[in-house]
C-alpha cells in the first residue's frame, strides 16, 4: 500500500507532512511515487492567499480521474483550508470524492479516519486539540531537521487567516523540545534544525513558568552535537535584545532573520495591526548589523492593502531600498474570510497590486545585482 503527499504552503506544513508520512507509514504504507502510484493522496492545503487556494481546488479536481480508475483510493484533504467550516463542506459539495476532510487540530486523528472511511465519509474538524508530542515523523527534508517550538498565533494582523486557522499560541514544553533536538543530534544526519513557529519570539510566554525564547536558544545550544541552529519566523515587535545577542553569540546559530515588515508606512502598519512602526523596525535592523555584522536579513512585504496610496507604497518601496535585503517576499494583498482587513473599505484594484508587486520584485532583482558586484 503506497501513499503520496501533495505539501502547499509554508515551512510548517512540510513539517507536518513529514508528521503525516510518520502516521501513514506506522499504519503500514509505503510512499509511492506519483498520485497514480497511490492508495492514499494526502493533499496537505494552505488558505494564506487565495492563489494558494486555487491551486489547491484546481488540483482536487483532477484527482476525479484517479478515483474513477482505482475506487479503493482514498483522498484526504488536510491543513488550514479546511479547518474553515465552510470551505470544508464546499470542498465536500463540490467534490463528493473526497473520503476525508481534517483540519490543524485533528491530524492525529487521521489513522482512525482511514479506518472509518469505509463506513462513510468523515467531516469532524473544528475542536482545539493539544499538540500530540507522540506522533512520529518521517524526516524528508534532506540535511535539515524541523522542529516545532510552538503552534498557533496571538497577533492577529488584521489581514491574516493564521489565527483563524490555527489558533491561539501554544509553547511546547522546553524539555520536550530538548529531547527531540537530542534524537535528531544522534541520528547524526542532520546539519542543520530549523525551529518553526509562526512567531518564534514569543515562544515560552504560556508555559509555567515562563521561559524566554533566548532561554531555549542557548539551551539547545548547549547541547553536544555539530549542527547549525536558525529559526523563523520572527516579529518585529517581540524581537527583544537578549535575542539578537543570543544569534550573535552562538556559533551553532545561524547568522540569518527573517524579519518581515508587511510595510514601510506607518498608517498601514497600523492597519494592519503590526504595532511596530517603520522607525522601530528600523531600529531594530540597525541593531542587528551592529551585533552580527555579516547577518542575512530577509522579509515579506504585502502591496495593496486596503487604501493603500502610491505614496504609502513607496515608503514600502525605499525601506525595501534603504534595508538592503539579502532577499525578499512581495505578495499582493489578498482578502481573507473572516479577518478585520477584509471588511476594510477602499480595497485597491488588482492592477495596481501587479504593478506594485513587479516594481517591488524588479527593486530586489537590482539591489541583488548591486550587491554581488
Ligand atoms: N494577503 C497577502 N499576503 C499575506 N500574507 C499573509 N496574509 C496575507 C494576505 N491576506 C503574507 C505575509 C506573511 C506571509 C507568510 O504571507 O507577508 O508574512
Ligand atoms: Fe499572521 Fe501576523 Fe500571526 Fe504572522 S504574526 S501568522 S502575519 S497574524
């Protein structure tokens, strides 16, 4: 019995698609090698943009083929978009197909799903559940070792899905974390543990007691073993001193942020519910190349937020000018069932978020240039 995984999204969901091919192959599955290959299709979805839910719904409808030639295939359906009610019950509408449809907090579930589906299809998905710290992983991302330090998010900026999604912040427990850094150090495959979080800087704030993330850091820091330590993503405003020196001090870590300002103006900013202005953003990457003078810094930035003007567009611009990123993520603002922005008035038209979105992608392409030269 084989199994293929189709990932969308970002870092977090590869992680947990390794944690999904962990369950499947402890049921006794193999991983195949294409769609065609497989008794199981796990199509583990993101909901950050609406483009990435396109491509998810493009991709379902051509597994109708598959299942017409293999009835006994089984199609999960997982992840952030369908751990919204509504779109889960139009996945089903549209696609009656679909044997299993789960959201974030149910994934250790999906063993007893496949034993169930048999008896009808499975659609129970919203409860908050603890992260289960028993389930296997099936590591698939080469050198580089994730590991999970929290989940959820408490910031609401008030164009993102991801609290909605995936609610609110909770810290693994250090020791936990620990133990599992000290297998994959064992193992002695990994280079390099990445520690996922949607924001890492206020890891630790609900555990009793209280650890800082900087705590964790040298922790695992001290643990014996040659590997190299990095960590995303972080938020500007709980990116705190102890930190950036924690990154400069330590060997092991990597000397890299990703550090995304979503904007260079200070009322979108407050729109957005960033609480960080751009001086303070800016103060905070002065520190950086003060303490770790050779630090890659990278961002994303969202053009097109609503009302944004040209003028409010170029502050974004001559940030992006001003940082001198190491590299960047510009994406046009898309509107997101349920979260404040989206009920925003004066949402800007989709040609002006292409032309931004391009001047801000032909900026990096030039800052690149100027920098390798
Ligand atoms: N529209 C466009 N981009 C978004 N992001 C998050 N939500 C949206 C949205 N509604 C971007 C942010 C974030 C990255 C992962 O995705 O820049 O940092
Ligand atoms: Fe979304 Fe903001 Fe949380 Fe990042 S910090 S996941 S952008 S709400």
């Amino acid at each position: 019995m084989k199994y293929f995984i189709v990932t969308y999204g970002c870092q977090m969901n590869v992680h947990e698609s390794e944690k999904i091919a962990g369950i499947l192959e402890k049921l006794g599955y193999e991983s195949g090698k294409s769609r065609e290959d497989a008794d199981i299709i796990v199509f583990n979805t993101c909901a950050i943009r609406e483009g990435a839910e396109d491509r998810v719904l493009g991709n379902i409808g051509n597994l109708k083929k598959l299942k017409k030639k293999n009835k006994n295939l089984i199609i999960a359906v997982v992840g952030c978009m369908t751990q919204k009610q509504q779109t889960a019950e139009y996945l089903l509408r549209t696609f009656p197909f679909i044997d299993i449809v789960i959201g974030t907090f149910n994934l250790s579930n999906l063993g007893y799903y496949i034993d169930a589906v048999k008896k009808g299809r499975q659609l129970e998905l919203w409860e908050e559940g603890d992260i289960d710290e028993t389930l296997p992983y099936k590591r698939t991302s080469g050198e580089n070792a994730w590991v999970n330090i929290m989940q959820g998010c408490n910031n609401f900026c008030s164009y993102c899905i991801v609290p909605y999604v995936r609610g609110r912040e909770k810290s693994r427990k250090e020791e936990n974390i620990l133990n599992e850094i000290k297998e994959i150090v064992k193992e002695n495959k990994y280079k390099k543990i990445t520690l996922l979080g949607q924001n890492v800087n206020s890891y630790g704030k609900d555990l009793n007691p209280a650890i800082p993330f900087s705590k964790l850091l040298h922790d695992i820091c001290a643990i014996e073993g040659d590997f190299k330590l990095s960590f995303m993503t972080s938020h500007p405003k709980d990116l705190t001193d102890d930190v950036i020196d924690a990154i400069a001090s330590e060997d092991k870590i990597e000397k890299f942020i990703h550090l995304p300002a979503q904007s260079g103006n200070n009322r979108i900013l407050k729109m957005m519910n960033r609480n960080y202005t751009r001086e303070k953003y800016l103060e905070i990457i002065k520190k950086i190349r003060e303490k770790i003078p050779n630090c890659r810094i990278t961002s994303d930035f969202i053009v097109g937020f609503p009302t944004e003007t040209e003028e409010e567009f170029n502050d974004t611009y001559s940030l992006v000018e001003e940082v001198r990123y190491d590299s960047i993520f510009a994406f046009m603002y898309s509107p997101r069932e349920g979260t404040v922005a989206s009920k925003m008035e004066g949402q800007v038209p989709q040609k002006i978020k292409n032309e931004r979105v391009n001047k801000l992608l032909k900026l990096e392409k030039r800052l690149q240039k100027e920098y390798k030269n």
